[in-house]
C-alpha cells in the first residue's frame, strides 16, 4: 500500500518460537508463539503455555515486548481463562445481521472485538464456531458491531433473556445499515462492516470485518464485569 509503514521495524525481528519478556519483569518469562501472521502492516501472535509445537518454525521474537505475571499451574483451563476475561470491565457490543430477510443478532462484550487495523478500518471477532450467530455470519457475510450506551440497559437484557426477536421489538431503536445489518440508535459507537476473511482458532472463527461505514454519538457505555451489567459513575 502506498505510503504505508510497517508497524514494527524488520530489523528487531529474528525468527523464534518464542516471545521474550524483558529483563527485570516480575516474573519475566518466555512464551511459546504457536503462530503468526501480518495483516495490514500489522504483526499478530497467536501465544500459548507450554512446550512450543514441534511444527513451529516460522514464529518471531520481539525483543522487549512484554511481562507475564505469574500463573499458577502447568496449563490454564478454558473456565479459568473465562474467569480471568470477566474481572476485565469490558464494553457491551450488540453484533447484528440480516440473513435471508430476518434480523439476528448476538451480544458479546469487547473482549470478544479488538482493532485489526486502522488503514484501511477492521475489526477482528472471535465468536465459538458452534454458535448459531457464528454460522449466520458466515453466510450473510456481513456485520454491525453495536458499543451499547447505558441508556440501552434493559434492551440488552431482552437479548439476552428472551432472545433477538424480542430484542428487535423495539424497533425505534434501529435502523439499517448500507451492508443490511441493524444498527442501533444512539449507541456510542456503530460499526458497519463486511466479513473479509476467517480462522479458525481453537474453539472459536476469529472474524475480519472491515468498518464500511461509522457511526458515534455523545453517550456513555454500558460495561460488563464480573456477571454484571454496570454504569459508570459520574465525576463530583
């Protein structure tokens, strides 16, 4: 892409199957990179515990990037690893889309979503392969990744509770998007994307979406920790 710039410099990569934590961390470690990838000038690695797979061989190391805290334990469970995400205050997303003339829609929270780049604007989204939302996706093709305001509170337990259809019931609240795919009214932000590319990664599709059009209002979001819908409170 013209004028773009790697975001890492070539000269602080070597290959390796493992990622260095730097020097003088609290309990500083290296960590089995099982994968990598580039997207958009961007650098991914997929990170694992344990003895690295004998298949690695392409895997990079950057030197310093991070520092691990200790974890007790020679693997973590999928229950312990969900835990650990819950204790993490994390935005409440509605993902929308239009499939064979009907709304679906799923609700995650932003650990589920994080930036793949910003030129051009995507999203990656991980979702477990045997969801039903998961399939939908793969065959509408796109989606709607709705940041919910807290004015939202109780349209997200309808989703949540009684399902998409009574969640859509309050239809004052959407509006369609360019892709087809529900948007929300006054959400803090809307992304309207179109699936790109998917991976399988473990259990879950990690998702591409690339943002076809955005959406923002001056709105708090509603968060999610620990089980629990939650507020922000509001400055003295």
């Amino acid at each position: 892409m013209t004028g773009s710039k790697p975001a890492l410099p070539l000269r602080a990569m070597r290959p390796a199957s493992l990622v260095r934590a730097p020097r003088g961390g609290v309990h500083s470690r290296q960590i089995p990179c099982i994968s990598s990838t580039i997207f958009q000038d961007n650098l991914f690695l997929c990170l694992t515990r344990g003895r690295p797979p004998a298949r690695v061989q392409n895997a990079m190391t950057l030197e310093p990037i991070l520092t691990v805290g200790q974890i007790s334990g020679q693997n973590i469970l999928a229950d312990d690893f969900r835990s650990a995400l819950h204790q993490v205050p994390a935005a409440v997303v509605i993902l929308t889309t239009r499939l064979a003339g009907e709304d679906r829609a799923q609700t995650v929270t932003a650990t589920a979503i994080c930036a793949g780049s910003a030129e051009p604007p995507s999203l990656l989204i991980s979702l477990r392969e045997d969801a039903s939302f998961c399939r939908e996706l793969g065959e509408s093709g796109v989606v709607a990744v709705n940041f919910v305001a807290q004015e939202h509170h109780e349209m997200v337990r309808s989703f949540v509770e009684a399902g998409a259809a009574e969640g859509f019931a309050r239809s004052a609240c959407w509006r369609r998007g360019t892709t087809g795919a529900p948007l929300l009214n006054k959400s803090v932000v809307s992304m309207d994307c179109t699936l790109i590319h998917s991976q399988r990664q473990g259990a879950n599709i990690v998702y591409t979406a690339q943002v076809q059009t955005l959406h923002t209002a001056d709105a708090e979001g509603l968060l999610y920790r620990g089980g629990l819908l939650r507020r922000l409170e509001s400055g003295a």
